[in-house]
C-alpha cells in the first residue's frame, strides 16, 4: 500500500503512507511538470533551498523532543499512527520528510540536475 517516487539518480521510495504527502516535494522546492506528478530541481537553483528546509525540518523534529528511534520505533506498531496532531505524528511526518530530502540533496550534489516521478 502507498504511493512510489522515483529520482533520476536511480534514487527512489515509497511516499510513507497515512503520513506523508506529495506536497513533500514541493516542500524541497520542486516544481512540478506537466499533468503528471513530475517534479525538477537543479544544484545552482535549488541545492542551497533544500539544505535549509532539511535544516529547519531537523529543527522542529529536534524541538518536538521525540528521537528518530522512537518514530521508527512507533512506525513499526501494528497502528504506528497516533491521533492527528500529536507529538509521534508530526514526528513520523517529519522524519518522512528528511529521509525525501536527503535523496534529493545526494542526487543535486552528485548529479547536478534531478527528476522526479511520483504516484496520485
């Protein structure tokens, strides 16, 4: 169950469900391309824009004093997602978000220019 995406770089993943959406990408300043979920970034454009929404998301999952151990920990509960809005679940949402924005930081620093495609 869940959405994929795939990267240029051969890079890909799995949208985490019930916490993660498509807008993640924009987050990291993708644009999106046509009628499809497509999005683009380039390093002279972009790189530096992603390394400060990682920053911030680092931030506020730091702020929210709840460890990566603890989300993975509660993600691998038969109902890893508590009620909307609470602690665990921004968390879950974030980290989410970092481990999407780690990829598209590695393919920008390696390649210079990255794709995306994504599922509805």
């Amino acid at each position: 169950m869940g959405r994929f995406y795939n990267l240029s770089n051969g890079d890909g993943g799995k949208f985490w469900f019930a916490c993660q959406s498509t807008a993640d990408m924009q987050m990291f300043g993708g644009r999106e391309d046509g009628d499809m979920l497509r999005w683009q970034w380039n390093k002279e454009d972009d790189l530096e824009f992603v390394i400060k929404t990682l920053q911030e998301c680092h931030l506020e999952l730091k702020q929210l004093d709840t460890s990566y151990r603890e989300v993975m920990r509660a993600c691998n509960k038969p109902h890893p997602f508590p009620k909307t809005g609470s602690n665990e679940q921004r968390a879950q949402e974030l980290t989410a978000r970092i481990v999407l924005g780690m990829k598209i930081k590695k393919g920008l620093r390696e390649e210079g220019y990255l794709t995306g495609e994504g599922e509805y």
